[in-house]
C-alpha cells in the first residue's frame, strides 16, 4: 500500500485491495440508504397513511421537520463524533435500519417524531461520513469525476424507495409491514456497504495542509440565503407530492409513481447537466435551477391534476442535486483555503429551509385529509421565494463554468 502512493498506482482502477467500482459502488448504497430511506422513505409512506386513517396531513408536517431537525443537529456534530468516518457511516446505517423498522412497531405520533429525528440525525452522519471516505478515495484515484457515480446514490435511493412503496400500495401492503420491509432492506443495503467499503481513509499531502491552515471560511451571506431558499423550496413538493397524486386518482398504482420519477430524473440530472450546461457559470446554474423549481412548485396550485404532479416531479426533481453540487462548488471556490466554516455554513441554511418549510404547511393545514389550502399557500410562498432567489442570483458577478 505504501508503495502505491509514490507511483501511477493511485491514477489505476486499484489501489491495493481497494477498487475505484468498490468506492462507487460502496458510496452510493450509503448514499441511497441514507437519503432515500433515512429521509426521504416517509414521503411516499404519507399518503398511504394518510389512507389508511393513522396519520393526517398536519401530522406528516411534524413527522418531516423533526426528520430535518434531526438533520440539522447531525449534520452540526458530525465532525465532533470520536470515529473513524467508516465506523461513524457504518453505525448511522445500522440506526436508519433500526428506526425505519421501528415505525412499524408503533402506532404512536409522539414516538413516531422520535424515531424520524433519529433517523435525520443518523442520514446527516451517513451523509458527511460517505463524503469524506468517498471523496478522498476518488482524489487518491485521480478520478474526481467519479463524484457524479458516488452522488447518484441519492437519486438512486428515492427512486429504489419510492418503487418499493409504490409496488407495495399496489399490492394492499399496510403501512406497518411496509415499514418494516424497508427497515429490512436498509439492513440488507447496509451489508454491501460493509462489504465494499474501504477500510482506511487516504490523506494526500495537499489535503493535510489545507487542514494546518488557519483560514476562516465565509461565504457571501447572500449565496447562504439563496441555499437556504432552496431547501424551504424543493422540500415542499419534495415531501407532499405522492399526497397530492393520491388527492388526484386515489389509486396506488397511479399516486405512487410520482416520487419513483422524482427519483429518477434526481440520479440522471447530474449527469445530463455536465453534459448541456458544460460552460455555464454555477450562479447561472443555480439561478436556472432555481427557476424551474419555482415553476415546480406553482403547478400543482394553479392546476391539480395528474399531469401537473408528475410535471412538477421531474422539476423538481431534476433540479435540486444539480443545484445542490453547484452551491455547494460555488461555496468551495469563493473560500479555497478552508472551506469547512462555508460549507457548514451553507448545510446549515439549507437544513434550516427544509424544516420550515413543512412547519409552515402543517401551521396553515387544517385536520382534513382533503383539504390543501395550507399546503398550496406554503408551495404558492416558496415559488416566490425561489424566483426572488433566481433574480439576485442571476444578477450577480459571473462565476467560472459549472
């Protein structure tokens, strides 16, 4: 191994027993675990619990934000956790297979929002821990485009998740079971990842100095707004969509395809926007994205219909990796020297975002299932928020290419 670091090794598909298929592979499981069940399985659950009469809308407000706050104070220790980011990633898995599980154990709100926190908090370990192995094996690699492979994972998960459930609602499975069933495979995932994982994590020399600098990282209070706007913005449609389909045709077979295609179109966007939008400056991208999600997020509340969800599935759904890696790499450049603070920075407004968003709806929502004022006036507010945030970042100083 030590060998391997003072020669073309480390450009090869292997680096002693490590392989750059086993870093990819390993990374988007724990991606998809973390992201497509850790946080986002409720959302295609809701609406069949919504069915079923064990949970209402408001209460599914709840149950998301204190997955988001749970997000939040994960994504804030995860640095002070005394493991290795292998063990600390490893142990995150085994609690979202635990606490998915565990949802079916109980019909209690009260431990349900339990549950979703630790779930959050254990999705936000998985998160940055996967980010850090993962990406200091793709540097020693020399393959840094290998992030979109690694990042995929979260696409990935939400469309793995939300054909699980879809199939399931089909199916007549009850929400109990289901639960339980996705508990189950995010124990089986797990495994794999286990498996695949490497079990050091490389430091290039580069990498140790940039930590001996004594920089302070800030990034522009306006670009932390603008990210924050995105997460109130994507995490409406993101967590009510599949209920908005049901309120359509309340037929599984037909409600349930609108988070597999949110999925979906999240796993292939990032690939399709380093490809069309090679060339275009990342506050561009970020304007643009910002834009269609707004759009996304209008569709549904000036037309309900089964189109005008789906439509707004791939907006959405479309858009908020890519903008998420554009804010993100717009972060990194404007504090190269010690990016953390700004990157911290930055998870921490989007986190914010996410859990007021779902407040805001279940504070404006009545007890009805059928009744969506609240929900369309919170997705009427973040379109408007969106495209403010789209103007000023239009208009701001250009930025290199995305």
């Amino acid at each position: 191994m030590s060998n391997s670091s003072n020669n073309p090794a480390s450009s090869r598909p292997m680096v002693g027993h490590t392989s750059f298929l086993a870093v990819c592979a390993a990374g988007a499981l724990a991606l998809a675990i973390a992201m497509g069940i850790g946080r986002f399985a409720f959302t295609p659950m809701l609406p069949l619990m919504v069915r079923e009469g064990s949970l209402d809308l408001a209460s599914g407000g709840w149950l998301a934000a204190a997955n988001y706050a749970g997000y939040l104070v994960g994504a804030v220790t995860a640095a002070r956790i005394a493991l290795t980011p292998q063990r600390l990633g490893l142990a995150a898995l085994g609690a979202i297979a635990l606490t998915t599980a565990a949802m079916g154990w109980t019909s209690s709100v009260e431990l349900w929002l339990l549950l979703r926190f630790v779930a959050g908090v254990a999705s936000a370990w998985a998160l940055v821990s996967t980010s850090v192995w993962g990406l200091a094996w793709l540097a020693r690699f020399e393959r840094p485009a290998g992030a979109g492979m690694l990042y995929a994972g979260v696409g990935s998960g939400i469309a793995l998740a939300g054909l699980w459930c879809w199939q399931a609602g089909v199916a007549g499975v009850r929400a109990d079971t289901l639960w339980l069933q996705l508990g189950a495979l995010a124990l089986l995932l797990g495994g794999a990842v286990a498996v695949w994982m490497p079990r050091t994590t490389p430091v290039s020399p580069a990498a140790a100095s940039a930590r001996a600098e004594a920089g302070t990282g800030r990034a522009d209070w306006s670009l932390v707004i603008c990210y924050g706007v995105l997460g109130f913005g994507y995490i409406l449609p993101a967590t009510f969509l599949p209920v908005l389909a049901r309120a359509v045709l309340d037929d599984p077979a037909v409600f349930g395809a609108a988070w597999p295609m949110f999925g979906a179109a999240a796993a292939i966007s990032t690939w399709l926007a380093s490809v069309l939008l090679r060339g275009v400056g990342r506050l561009r991208v970020l304007a643009l994205c910002h834009l269609l999600m707004a759009v996304g997020c209008l569709l549904p509340v000036l037309h309900l219909s089964a189109g005008s969800v789906l439509a707004a599935a791939l907006l959405v759904g479309g858009t908020f990796m890519v903008a998420t890696m554009a804010g993100m790499q717009e972060a990194r450049a404007r504090v190269s020297d010690n990016p953390t603070a700004a990157l911290g920075r930055m998870t921490a407004a989007f986190a914010i975002g996410q859990m007021a968003g779902p407040m805001l709806s279940s504070l404006l929502s009545t007890r009805s299932a059928n009744d969506f004022t609240g929900l369309f006036i919170a997705l009427a507010v973040g379109a408007l928020a969106l495209l403010a945030s789209a103007a000023w970042l239009w208009r701001d100083r250009p930025t290199p290419s995305f």
